[in-house]
C-alpha cells in the first residue's frame, strides 16, 4: 500500500509538517524576541522559556496519550492548532519577560497534547502494518527536516523582513495545519486496554527501563540534549554578543548545526544497510561529546571565530543525526508491534526530560557564570551520557535486547531484533 495515497493520512501529515515548520521558526524568533526584550540576559530568558517547554512536555504528553482516546479527537486537534495559533499571534505584542512566560507556557501545553494525539490517530488511518511503519519514519525524517530548514527558511525571512513578521507567518500556519485536520476524516479512538490513565501513560516508560537497548536510548538522549543545548539556547548571545552578528547571522548559525545534520541523514540509511545501529548511535554520542569539548575549548581559549563556531555547529548537527535517526528503527525492533505507539510516546517524553536537565544549564548557567562554565558542565554530561550508553546497551548482534518472557515479537519481527542490536 502507498502511503501517501491514503488521502486522510496525506493531509494530517501535511497538517503534522506545518505545524513542526511552525514550531522550527517560532523557536528561531524567540530567541530574537528574547535578546530584543534582554539583551546580555537573552539567554537566561530563553533558556527558561525552552524549560517551561520541557516542562509541558514532560507532564502534558503522557497525560494526553493516556487520555486521548476519551475525547474527539479531530476537535481536539483543531482546538490545539487554533490555541498554538492565537499564542504566537499574541507574541510580537510582549512587552515584559514574564508575558513571554506565560505565552510559552500556553503554546507548549498545546504542543505537548498535539503530538501524542496525532501519533494515536496514525494507527487508525494507516492499518497496513509496512505502511504504519513507513508512517512513524515519515514523522521522524519531517521532524529531522525541520531542525534543518527551519533555521534556513528564517535566515531567508530575516533578509526580508524583522524577526516579529514570522510570528505573523507562523501563525497562519497553526491555521493552515487546523483546516488540514479539517478535511481529514479522523476516527474516535477506541478504548485503551490500559483502564486507569497513568497505566497507559507509564506502560512505554516501563519497557524503557526493563529492555537494556533503550536504556543505552536513554542516555543517548542525554548526550543529543548536552550539546543541542549548547546551540539551541546559547546561539543567539554568542553570535549576537561576542561575534558582532546580526539577527540574520544568527538564524545562518543555526542552519550550520541543521546543515551537518541533513548531511548525516542523507548518509544514514545507506550506512544502517550495513552497520548496526548500536554502532552509528555510539559514534554519534562520540561525536557529539566531541562537538561540546570543541565549543567548550572555543569559549575557554576566547578563539571564537565565524568559521570555527560554524564548523563545530556542524559537527553537533552531525552527532545529533546519528543518534536520533536511527532511534525509531530501534524502537521498532525492540518491542512487540502492540507496544510501538507506547514506546514512541515514552521516547518523547524521556527525550524531553534530557533536554529539561540541559536547558537550564545553558542558559540560566551561560547567563550567570558564562559559557565556559555552562559548557563545562554540559561537556560533563555529555561524556557521563556516551559512557551510561555503552555500558546499559550491551555490544554483540546476536544478544536480544528484550527478554522473550516480557516481550513477545511477532514471528517476522525477530530478524529485526538480530539485525538492530
């Protein structure tokens, strides 16, 4: 079965792209937004706008799976776009740090309830289990994509216009997003085998910690937040304060990180063909514990330069596409096909408590003590993060990474165990 010829799930993937799209450059002019009402204290500010972020994921995304299948969940997902919508419209009008906030803290809580609900809907629409699974890749290349275009699409905007403009834009575009799912047909989801709400939020993250692979996952996403901290959160003041650039410069500086991670994920799937994913994921946690030494020796040594800030970004761009590229294909392989919407969801949330330790870091640390403490710090977790990896994910093809009494794959299920340890 095509994929894309499924007309429902064409149009609440295009829903799901708008919407990441709009995400990406909200992200990009907040920063701005943030250095506009802080200056010095931008990344402070942002920092802890990306912590109320986290925050909502962590609470709000497991809470919405679980209750999800009680509501509709067209209405839900409209309702969702129109409040993300109506919050980034509200953005440019800010005239205090605490209105960004509460703004945030909004449109996070929408965002964190919007994910677990489409992911939900996916299995209902696309019923054909290859195309399923094409469909869970799908999301997560729109998801790799997005963290590179985005910051390029804003650099191109910035030419143009100021940066309170693509607030404008991606407001449009949670509107755009809302009447895709509109013209959807989507199903009310059937009752949950789980009868208590926090069985079902909790179920994932239980596999998680019983199945030795995804707890090396775990402190992968340890090691993808560390150094993705350092650009995302930090960025803005280094570009801005210490190499003179412009709000344009710091949108290219971004675009260097989502560069080398379209490099990488051009890459990938030729290279997974061959070799393990264990190993592209551990080389990945290498390089990026890599990456954050090279801006921590930056910072430390004042070498700071265009050119070289460029090329590290790069390289952290690199290691986070080894490591999260390859995350959905050992998710797949490692649980019972009834499990995978559960382990996607608790992936989410265990990746976004990575990144609610390393935000704050970067930019109530940065903010405070510098960069070079902050990166310090973050380098440190880096490394404590690769080094957890490799010893909760054992090495070695033919040893299964699920116990058979917990789990139990379907017969065409087990070659794919072998092949992703």
């Amino acid at each position: 079965m095509r994929l894309f010829a499924i007309r429902d799930y064409r149009h609440l993937f295009g829903a799901q792209v708008i919407a990441l799209f709009g995400t990406g450059l909200t992200t990009v002019a907040l920063g701005l937004l943030a250095y506009d009402l802080a200056g010095p204290q931008a990344g402070m500010v942002l920092g802890t706008a990306l912590t109320i972020k986290m925050v909502m994921y962590v609470v709000i995304a497991p809470l919405a799976a679980a209750y999800v299948d009680r509501l509709p969940r067209r209405t839900l997902l409209v309702l969702l776009d129109v409040v993300r919508g109506a919050v980034v419209l509200a953005l440019p009008l800010v005239t205090e740090v605490w209105h960004i906030y509460v703004l945030i803290g909004l449109l996070q809580a929408a965002s964190a309830a919007f994910t677990p609900t489409f992911q939900a809907v996916i299995p209902d629409i696309v019923t054909d289990e290859s195309a399923y699974t094409r469909a869970l890749s799908a999301s997560q290349v729109a998801s790799t994509m997005e963290s590179l275009l985005s910051p390029v699409l804003a650099a191109v905007a910035l030419t143009f216009m100021s940066f309170d403009r693509l607030f404008l834009g991606t407001s449009a575009g949670f509107l755009l997003s809302a009447l895709l799912v509109l013209s959807a047909r989507v199903p009310d989801a059937r009752p949950s085998a789980h009868t208590k709400a926090w069985d079902k939020a909790a179920a994932g993250i239980r596999t998680f910690l019983r199945t030795p692979r995804l707890r090396g996952v775990m402190a992968l996403n340890l090691v993808v937040a560390a150094a993705g901290a350092i650009v995302v959160v930090n960025t803005v003041n280094h570009v801005r304060d210490e190499l003179g650039g412009s709000q344009s410069d710091v949108a290219l500086m971004l675009a260097a990180a989502g560069t080398g991670t379209l490099l990488a994920a051009l890459a990938l799937p030729r290279v997974l063909d061959r070799i393990a994913a264990r190993t592209v994921m551990m080389t990945g946690a290498g390089v990026l514990v890599g990456g954050t030494a090279a801006a921590l020796t930056l910072t430390a040594a004042d070498l700071a330069t265009w050119t070289g800030t460029a090329v590290v970004w790069a390289v952290i761009g690199i290691g986070m596409a080894l490591v999260i590229t390859p995350t959905g294909k050992v998710l797949r392989a490692s649980v019972a096909r009834h499990e995978i919407p559960e382990a996607f969801a608790a992936q989410f949330s265990l990746s976004h408590l990575a990144w609610l330790i390393t935000y704050p870091i970067a930019g109530w640390l940065g903010t405070s003590a510098g960069f070079t403490l902050a990166w310090s710090v973050l380098a440190v977790l880096a490394g404590a993060g690769a080094v957890a990896a490799h010893l909760l994910w054992p090495r070695g093809t033919g040893r299964p990474a699920v116990t058979p009494a917990l789990h139990a794959p379907a017969k065409d299920d087990r070659s794919a165990l072998t092949k992703a340890a």
